[in-house]
C-alpha cells in the first residue's frame, strides 16, 4: 500500500485527493474557517472511508492552506514589535514613496503590519560591505525587550540595515532576546529574506513573525489531530515557489506559504500541459473565494521573487504589502463562486472581492446567507443541478438565490431575477478575462496559440467564455478538475529556494566570491530538502538577478548548476542581452550589467512524463437529461444536453450548447464548440470556425 494523500483548504471549500497507484478518490468538504483543521480532519476521515483505506495506509500527506494569506488580510495576526536600526523605524511606512494610482487624491496606502510605537530603533550600523561601523548597543536592545514584555508582544522581528551581507547584529540581537525571552518567535531579515532593499525585507520579516505563532499553533493542532487519527506518515508543506518542505521549516518560514494552494494549481497544470505535449498553456483555476491565472511556456509555470499580498486598491499592483519570496507568478483576482455581486452609486454590477465564503456561504446554500453570489448567478442560469451540487454533497436552494438577485441586483435595475444573473455572470468573467488579458502584456506574452486549462470548481463553468473573450479556441478540462491543486501537490518535488545578494557587475566579475557564495547556498537548500527527500536525487537551479546599471528593475537569467568559470561570464552576459532583447526588443549597447541577487534551487527529481497518443473516435453516449440553460452572450434560454463524465469513452465526440457533468464540478460547453474525451480522460473542448 503506497496511498499519498493531499489537502488543500480554500476560502469556501477543503479539496482533498488520495492517489494509489493508478487510482484516485476525490472529494470536498466545506472549510471551517473558525478552526480549519477540523475541516481537513472531517474531510481526511470521509475520503478515507470513500476510498475504503485506513489511516495508516497513508505513505505521504501533503497540505497546502490560505491561513497564512487570510491572517494577514484581515489582519488577525500576532501582535508583532520590529527591532531596527536607529534612524530606520519608519521604513515599513515610507516604502518606496511610490504611488499605485498617480491621480487619486485620497489614495489609501496599506498601513505596516507593525504600528509605529512597536518599531523599536537600537544603535548599530553596518556599511554596504558588512563592515562594522557602530557595534551593537546591547543595553538598548535589552532595555527594548523589557518594553516589548510589557506592551504584550507575541512576535519579534529584527531587521537591521544591509544586514543581508553581514548578519552578526542580527543573530547577535536575537540571541539576547532569546536569553531574556525564551518563549517569543523571532524572525531574523537575514534568515528569511536575505537581499537588498531595506522596506521589502523588513515587510517580509515582519510578515513572517505576524503569521508564525498563528501557524506555528495551527500546524501543531493539525499534526496531533492527526496523529491521533493514526495517520503516521511524513507531513510536508506545499510552499509558494512550487515545493515541498517539512512542518519544521513551514513553521519557521510561514510566510513561503502565502500561495501554496494556487501554486499547487500552477503544478497541475504544467504536469496536464506535459502529458498531452502543450507548450503553451493559460493555467485558469477559479474556486470558490478567487480566480487565479498563470501563464505556463515549455511546460514551467513563470516564477517571480516578489508578491504582494493585501491590496488595498481593488487587486492594483504596488497596493499591497510587498513580500520578498519564491512564488509562481500569477494573477488572482476576488471572482470565485462565493464572490458577492452588488449595484454601485453609478447603477454598475460589481462583483468581488468580498466574498459569501463557507459560512454562510452563497444564499442557494440555505446557511442565512442574504446576498447573491456568482454560485446563485450559475443557478439562476441553468448551469447547475440543484440536486447534485458538489457531487451531490450538498443541495441548493434556487428560491433564496433568484430572491437574493432580485433584491441586490435586479429591483435596482429593473431586470427579472434571471437576467440580473446573466449580468452577474458576464461581469465576472470579464473581470477574469481582464485579469488575464493584463497578465500576459505585463509579462511580454499573448494568447495566439493556447490552450486554456481549466479546473477548480468554477474553471470548467466559467472557462469557455473566458477564452471566447481573450481569444483561445481550445480548452482542456483533466479528470479531477474539480480538486485541481491538491491533485498538483502531489506532483510537486521536495524543493526550497534560497535567495541572497552580492553585488557584481560584469566588467569587475569576482568569480571565486561567486562560486563560495553558490556553494554555500547549494549547501544551505541542500540540507533543508535532504529532510524530506529520502535519499531521492536532486537537481540544483541557479539564477542570476541582473539590469543594465541604472535602471531599477532585474532580468533572471539561468546560470549552469557547477562552479562558473571566467568563460561562463561572457556567456551570462549574452544571454541577458538575449533575454532583455525578447522583453524590449533590443539591448542597451555600451552599457555594463549589474547582479543584485542569486538564486539556488534544489529540488528531488519530477519523474519524466511522456505525451500520451490519441485514440480513435467513438461514439458518443446518450444524455441523461436536457437542462434549461440561459446562454450568456445571447441571452436566450434553450435546452442543453447534460452527459455523465464518467459514460464517455475516450474518442466521443459531444456538440455544444451541452453539460459534461461529473462530481466536483461541471463542463460547460457553449455554442460553437465541440468537446472530446481524449485518451487519458480529459474533455478537450474547440470552438468551431
């Protein structure tokens, strides 16, 4: 028995997947957000039973949660004190003195996680080499514990000026707290962010004491929960970056898990992407509280350094706290079946971010909710059974939801209950059409030859008007959709990225100080994943952050995983001319190239996966019932086929306006396309020209 199970907890639903061998079971709980590990505990003993195995049968238990994320949005951290350089306390307020919106005159910028009076400044300064200049003022930084002991302080974060280069004030300064205040977490800038710009650093560490006693108490309670259920295997994390790692390192770095549940949908998509040979992908996962796109070339979901989280300014980019960490890069937006609808002072339908959630959840969930959501749209439209919701897990109640669209929506309006659904409905998939369409220009890209792949609950329902807005002819929906990102955790390597600054600049390359620096790194990641890797073979990635001097923003470029050699460096610098040519079309001649920073990865080896050969056309089946669906872009209400997922053979072949109906979720296939059950089961959905 080798059963590995993953969990994924979400603003409104718990997804859980149990794979054995060529098996799987799947199912969905609703999360309990006043103690989520009872929701994942509820939902491990159903899918257990379902499955007809034991708690002890389980090999490897992955989980990835939004605890962390919703900690901080809503602000319901620890009460954290931040010991920082005299003359430095405000750097969490000042940020970069940017602008998000340069024509708002009451623009809201997010406030520090750590208020004014518990930003501690003590004497001590380092130069931009390491160098000391004033040591250490260790009586002010006892004098400051004694004040932070006072004030109530449950977490202390220390970030001191380029203390990324040189981290003996820190580990010095955190030694005494730990002496005086053995009970307190505490999180060193050098130890969880180590690059240069002081306000992201100190954000970051900030953030990562705000969510470590939550974390740290929630990982616990789970852990036993479990233990006591006599589930006995290893419990790993799924990190933001795409890895595994263990309860210890998530509890020390709680804040690398920020975006574990949607890069575990990233993952999915690249290992669908490599089964069927796409090279091109659009990731599209929408759940019940967001949506979420990521762009996927040559079978890698793009990664980036830097992700912001709490955004005041309705999801603008530079609205939000800046968090310095190893991420898949995407765009998530507030449009998931839970996402509220409402009519704004100018008679506009909005919808999002606010969120129904889990409780009480949309009004056709029955649990005193009163406001409609794009879950009632749905079931105002036609587009769900209200008998099988959830895999019949659930009932909906559609006179709460038309009463609901009636009253927020429509009265306001002067639209019936059904069509304030359909405005519903178009709007939030422009909203995540929108999303997407700006992700790809940002990111230099278009959607000319993609495949849109698409899960969650509300992907496969959502995915098709999506891609008729930004112009993709082709969808692909995988078998599990449904639980698309607890599915993409059990693809994951056992992996951590470590990321530090040395600052080089090509025409004075000090390749000794490079090669030292990303061995010591290599060793530093190497030792993190050894702990879960059970003698599995790595690989080791190294990146180089680098810009043209002057400008304000770094290019990645790949570097070889071995010591560099001064042939290596010429060969660097074309490839970053190479790589900034494809973003800006020409490079900048005569000008030199600066590193900020390096990145190693070390990861456990992904097992190579081989485009499976398509089958030969089949018939189709029977549908088991014609639905009354009201199609969004016309407005017209007809009669769709509704097909059972689990009858369709590999090779069929079913015309739209139709329904491929399954247990998590349902496949809506609008006019003008056609949808085939390929050889591995997926439903892959063309418009027709």
């Amino acid at each position: 028995m080798s059963a590995r199970l993953a969990v994924d907890i979400g603003g409104t639903f718990t997804d859980l997947a149990i794979e054995l061998g060529e098996q799987r079971w799947t199912t969905k709980v609703l999360t309990t957000p006043h103690a989520p590990e009872e929701g994942v505990l509820d939902g491990v003993r159903a899918i257990l039973a379902k499955a007809g195995l034991a708690a002890a049968d389980l090999v490897l238990l992955i989980h990835g949660t939004t605890l962390a994320t919703n900690a901080v949005i809503e602000r319901k951290g620890a009460k954290t004190a931040l010991l920082t350089t005299e003359g430095f306390r405000d750097v969490l307020a000042l940020g970069n003195e940017s602008r998000y919106d340069q024509y708002d005159l009451n623009i809201e910028l997010p406030q520090p996680l750590v208020p004014r009076r518990l930003r501690l400044p003590v004497r001590e300064r380092l130069d931009n080499t390491g160098r000391v200049l004033l040591p250490l003022d260790e009586a002010a930084v006892e004098k400051q514990v004694e004040f932070m002991m006072r004030e109530g302080v449950e977490a202390v974060a220390i970030g001191f000026l380029h203390s990324f280069v040189n981290p003996a004030h820190e580990r010095l300064a955190g030694t005494i707290v730990r002496r005086l205040w053995p009970a307190v977490p505490i999180s060193l800038s050098s130890e969880v962010s180590p690059e240069m710009r002081e306000w992201e650093r100190f954000s970051t560490t900030a953030a990562n004491a705000y969510v470590q006693p939550l974390m740290a108490t929630y990982l616990g309670r789970l852990e036993a929960g479990l233990r006591a259920m006599g589930v006995a295997c290893p419990l790993f994390m799924m990190l933001s970056g795409g890895g595994l790692t263990t309860l210890e390192t998530a509890a020390r770095f709680p804040i690398r898990l920020m975006e574990s549940g949607p890069a575990g949908g990233a993952i999915f998509s690249a290992h669908v992407a490599k089964e069927r040979g796409l090279d091109k992908v659009l990731s599209f996962d929408m759940g019940g509280t967001t949506a979420k796109v990521c762009l996927i070339d040559d079978f890698q979901p793009q990664a980036s350094r830097t992700f912001e989280v709490a955004r005041v300014g309705r999801f603008k980019k530079g609205s939000g706290l800046p968090l310095r960490i190893p991420v898949i890069e995407m765009v998530e937006i507030g449009a998931g079946g839970g996402s509220l609808a409402q009519v704004d002072s100018m008679g506009r339908i909005q919808v999002g971010p606010e969120s129904a959630g889990a409780s009480p959840g949309p009004a056709c969930y029955g649990r005193g909710g009163a406001r409609p959501a794009v879950t009632d749209a749905n079931l105002a439209l036609g587009r769900y059974d209200a008998e099988k919701f959830a895999g019949g897990a659930m009932r909906l109640h559609p006179e709460p939801a038309l009463k609901a669209l009636a009253t927020e929506v429509g009265e306001k309006l002067g639209l019936s209950p059904e069509m304030a659904g359909l405005g519903v409905v178009e709007m939030v998939d422009e909203n995540m059409s929108n999303a997407a369409r700006v992700h790809a220009i940002e990111s230099g890209k278009g959607y000319g030859g993609r495949t849109i792949i698409a899960f969650g609950g509300g992907g496969p329902v959502h995915g098709y008007r999506v891609a008729e807005k930004i112009g993709v002819t082709r969808m692909l929906v995988p078998s599990g959709a449904g639980v698309g990102s607890a599915i993409g955790f059990l693809r994951a390597p056992v992996a951590y990225e470590v990321v530090k600054s040395l600052y080089q600049r090509f025409a004075s390359f000090d390749v000794p100080a490079v090669n030292a620096l990303l061995a010591g790194m290599a060793n530093e990641a190497s030792a993190i994943v050894a702990k879960g890797a059970f003698d599995q073979p790595t690989v080791q990635h190294r990146l180089a952050f680098m810009r043209y001097v002057g400008q304000g923003h770094e290019i990645s470029v790949a570097l070889p995983p071995r010591d560099l050699t001064e042939a290596d460096v010429v060969a660097i610098r074309a490839l970053y001319d190479t790589e900034y040519t494809r973003f800006y079309d020409r490079p900048v001649p005569g000008s030199d190239v600066e590193i900020l920073s390096f990145a190693v990865t070390v990861a456990t080896e992904v097992p190579a996966v081989l485009p499976v050969a398509d089958v030969e056309d089949s018939s189709a089946p029977a549908p088991i019932r014609v639905q009354q669906v009201r199609d969004t872009s016309s407005g017209t209400v007809t009669g769709w086929a509704v097909y059972d997922r689990e009858s369709m053979a590999p090779g069929c072949t079913v015309p739209g306006p139709c329904i491929v109906a399954e247990a998590e979720t349902s496949t809506l296939v609008g006019p003008g396309w056609t949808c085939r059950m390929d050889g591995l089961g997926y439903l892959e959905l063309e418009r027709v020209a």
